[in-house]
C-alpha cells in the first residue's frame, strides 16, 4: 500500500514547487506546476537506487490539469486521502517505462 505526505525541501538545494515522500520516506518526488496548472514531475530519487531527473526525459508526461487540482489541494491542505494516492500511483504506472522500473516495483509504487 503506497503511503504519501508532503515534504519541505531546502530551496537551494532540491527546487520544486511540490514534494512528496512515498514509502515511509524510501522515495521522494518532486513536482513543478506549470503555467497550465499541470504538475510535472522534475526528479524522483528511490533509497537503494538514487536520484532520477526527469530534465532530458521529455517523454515523461505531466499530471492532467484535474488531477493536479486536486493535488495541489492536498498539498495546501496537507492532507493525502485514497483518491491522492491513486492520482500519484496511476501518474507513474503510466510513466514507468521512461522511470526506473525496478525501483517503481522495488518500492512498490506500481
């Protein structure tokens, strides 16, 4: 079962608008909000496995612009219920090909 909260980052040192830790803080990802209201994801670092940035992954997509509503409500919010843990595990079963595969299944976020 993927367990979710947000997280507060250091500016300088990991810039996002949005973190999340997954997994009793095991995983970490980290969003942007673009100016269409879409979240994407700028990196997703895995225990075990290291930090992967999503920078030269164009084929990564974003998080639609109703999902990533009620998202960023969570975040204002910060509170995670079901249905934000479906939006974040559906995002990246549908991006895990372009993602570390083995550390999605690893983690068991897929």
């Amino acid at each position: 079962m993927l367990n979710i909260r947000s997280h507060k980052w250091d500016v300088k040192g990991r810039p996002c608008n949005y973190s999340l830790a997954m997994q009793d803080d095991g995983v970490f990802a980290d969003f942007n909000l673009l100016a269409n209201g879409c979240l994407r994801l700028v990196r997703i670092s895995f225990d075990g496995f290291g930090c992967f940035s999503t920078e030269d992954a164009s084929e990564i997509g974003v998080v639609n612009k109703q999902d990533s509503d009620k998202v960023i409500s969570a975040f204002e919010k910060d509170r995670f219920d079901i249905h934000i843990l479906n939006i974040i595990s559906r995002f990246l079963s549908e991006n895990g090909e372009h993602l570390w595969g083995e550390a999605l299944e690893c983690h068991e976020l897929v």
